[in-house]
C-alpha cells in the first residue's frame, strides 16, 4: 500500500475546526496559483439530493481560512507570536445548485496585496485580507463567497 501525505493545512482543520472533519474536507490542490478544498457531497446533502447550501458557503470559507493560513504558516517573530484568523464579513451568492461532490477555489491574493498585508500586520499588529472564493461544478460557478479575513496577535 502506497503511504500518502495529507497536508498540514487538512491536518490542521481537521483537528482544530470540528467541522470540516464533518465535512470530509480535504485538501485538492494547494499552489502558487490557488487553494483547492473538497468534500463530498454525500456527507453534504440535503433533504433535495443536492449540496446543502450550509456545507457550501462553509467550504468556501474554510478555502479563504486556508489561504491566509497558509500565508501565516511562516510568519514568527523572535517572540513566536501566535497569529489568529478571524472571518470579520462575508457575502455568499447561491447561483445554481450542486448535484454532485464539493469543490471550492480560492484564487492566492496578487504579491501587492500580499505585501500590503503584512507590512499592516508588522506596523499595527492586525490586518485585513478580503479573498473571493467560489465553489465550482463542471467549469460553472454555482456559489461565489466574498469574505474579509483578520488576522492579529
């Protein structure tokens, strides 16, 4: 049997966001370009055989999480801060339904928001990352979540 590494971000919203162990979040794909979260639908459903609109605005948001985490991994200081990720607002548009398992994509934020980040977090201790993440099914955009992100000490 071939041994797989599961990645620190799946590890960690396992353990640490009871939820998305619920959900069967797992981690697709993680690049340069974005972050990729699934889970399928049959742990996801609704009472119409389709994903429940709950478990989809929840993916979606766990990809935005996942991005900033991710981002924090590696951002100690001497004192070894410890960073915390807060969701501050968020709005969801429900465009179509989801037959089948669940798939979000949160596109990585450009360098300049990037650096804008954190050269807020290094001068004020707290910083605001707005991210769009969207839950896709064949190539079609079925729901589409914006959300603000805060991270402080």
């Amino acid at each position: 049997m071939k041994s797989v590494k599961v990645p620190a971000l799946e590890l960690f919203l396992h353990e640490m966001i009871p939820l998305a162990k619920a959900m069967g979040v797992g981690v697709a794909v993680s690049d340069d370009r974005a972050l990729v979260l699934t889970a399928p639908k049959e742990q996801n459903k609704n009472s119409l055989n389709t994903a429940f609109g709950g478990s989809l605005v929840s993916l979606a948001t766990l990809a935005g999480y996942g991005v900033v985490w991710e981002l924090m991994k590696n951002e100690k200081d001497t004192g070894k801060t410890e960073w915390r990720i807060v969701v501050k607002e968020s709005r969801a548009a429900y465009r179509r339904p989801v037959i089948g398992d669940l798939r979000a994509i949160c596109e990585r934020p450009a360098q300049a928001a990037i650096a804008e980040f954190k050269e807020a977090l290094s001068r004020y201790g707290k910083a605001k990352l707005k991210l769009r993440a969207s839950i896709v099914e064949n190539g079609k955009t079925a729901v589409d979540v914006q959300a603000a992100f805060v991270v402080s000490r």
